[in-house]
C-alpha cells in the first residue's frame, strides 16, 4: 500500500511592500512522503515570494510536467514557471520555452552551489530565468517552522523576508541571494 501524502494548513497574512502585495491566503500543502519539511517550506517561501490570488501549487514531485508552482493567466498561458530545489537544466530549458518568467529557488549548501557550478552556464543563456539561493541556515529555520497547522505573517520589504509564527515566538528572516553566472 502506497504512502499517503501529509496535509498541511497554513493561513498567512502577506505585506509585500517592494510589489506591493497585501493578502491573506488559506493554503492546503500536501506533503509527499518522499518530500522533507525543509523543501515544503522553501515551496511555501516561493509561494510568499511571487504571492498572487492566481499562483497554483503544483501537483508535486511525482509529476515532470508540472512546476512546484506556477501562475497562469486567465487564458492558459503560463505567466511565472517556479521550481524548488535543484532541478535538471533540460527541465528549465522546456520551461523557459513554455512561461514568461521561470525562477528556481535553490537550497541544500554545498549541494547547490555544486549545481549552481555546473549548470549556471547553460542557464545564464535563458532570458527568462531568475535563480535565488538560501543559506542553510536559513532554509533549515524555515523548516524548524514547519507545524500541521500554521498561523504565519509574512512581511517582505528591501528583498528581506521576515515569517512570524502565530504567536509571535518564532521569528525567521530570509534573504534570498540572486544569482548570476
């Protein structure tokens, strides 16, 4: 018998001032087994990052042919393509070809600057793409957050990313890094 994925309720309050962006959002995450707090949090971050009444998770890592979100006009055509983690270079190709904008949010320390290494020449060629980066600390404090039930705010201003959780006891700032090849 195959194992089930784990749901997750977040409801997060979004001021976006370098947009700006004001929101609540009541969000369900499925979490596949195979999936870690860390990555299903760095998902929720991206969601946060690139916030809209339109933006769709994904239906996950089972799933090539779909992003981890992606945000599509009212007509189909697919407006932002966003993935998490270190996805493969033909993947990004294939989607750059069918969105306006992809951007990764890469994660994982030394693995992703690896792959950055090795991927950043033949990515800097697709006009279209923003790769972000975050610390492991960082990435690691978004997973400590991780909880079934979430109460979240979520402040961005000047690229900095504050989450409070709802009782105001867990504070995490994020500064995702911008990379260029």
């Amino acid at each position: 018998m195959a194992l089930k994925s784990t749901i997750f309720k977040v409801s997060v309050s979004i001021a976006d001032m370098d947009r700006p962006y004001y929101g609540e959002h009541a969000l369900t995450l499925a979490r596949h087994p195979s999936e870690t707090d860390e990555r299903m949090m760095v998902r929720l971050l991206a969601f946060l990052m690139f916030a809209d009444e339109r933006l769709e998770f994904g239906r996950g890592l089972s799933t090539d042919d779909e992003p981890a979100l992606w945000l599509k006009s009212y007509s189909g055509e697919i407006e932002r393509w966003i993935e998490v983690g270190l996805p493969d270079e033909r993947l990004l190709r294939k989607a750059a070809g069918r969105a306006a904008e992809v951007v990764v949010l890469v994660y994982g320390g030394k693995g992703a600057d690896i792959w950055w290494g090795k991927e950043s020449r033949a990515l800097s060629r697709l006009s279209n793409l923003r790769v972000f980066a975050l610390d492991v600390e960082q990435s690691g404090a978004l997973a400590a957050l991780a909880a079934r039930n979430m109460q979240l705010q979520c402040t961005i201003q000047d690229g900095q990313i504050w989450l409070t959780a709802g009782d105001g006891t867990q504070s995490v700032l994020i500064e995702p890094r911008l990379l260029t090849a």
